[in-house]
C-alpha cells in the first residue's frame, strides 16, 4: 500500500494500523507524533483516521528535514 497525491486511485484516509503498515513505523511512534502534535490525525466516532494529505504532509516534513541536514 502507497500513500500517493493522486485521489483518484487512493483512498482519503487510512485508520492508524494502515498508515503504519504504509510507512514503515510503529503504531505506537504514530501516536507519540499525534501527542506532540506533529501528525494530524481525524476522529470519527472511535476511528483514528489520518487523512490523506495529512499524511503526506507529515512525511514531506521528515523529507525537507533530512534535505536540510545533508546541505549544512
């Protein structure tokens, strides 16, 4: 599973054991991020859902980062 910008071939939003399965990291890692308030996350009556451009905007920011260490 990808998690893409293109809407028409993926879902809007991944329950947090699909977007770890997507990522790589721990479910446990996620919701530390949540808590920090680094991963915005979207409550729908018990479903913690990362919603699409949520997702990819996290991970663009872990990205920029390393962008940032590797020029200085």
């Amino acid at each position: 599973m990808s998690i893409e910008q293109n809407p028409s071939k993926h879902r809007m939003a991944y329950r947090m054991h699909e977007f770890a399965a997507a990522t790589g990291l721990s479910r446990s890692f996620l919701y530390m991020e949540v808590k920090a308030g680094k991963l915005k996350v979207t409550k729908i009556g018990r479903a913690t859902l990362v919603l699409r451009d949520d997702g990819v905007r996290y991970l663009e920011k872990y990205r920029n980062a390393q962008v940032e260490e590797e020029e200085v």
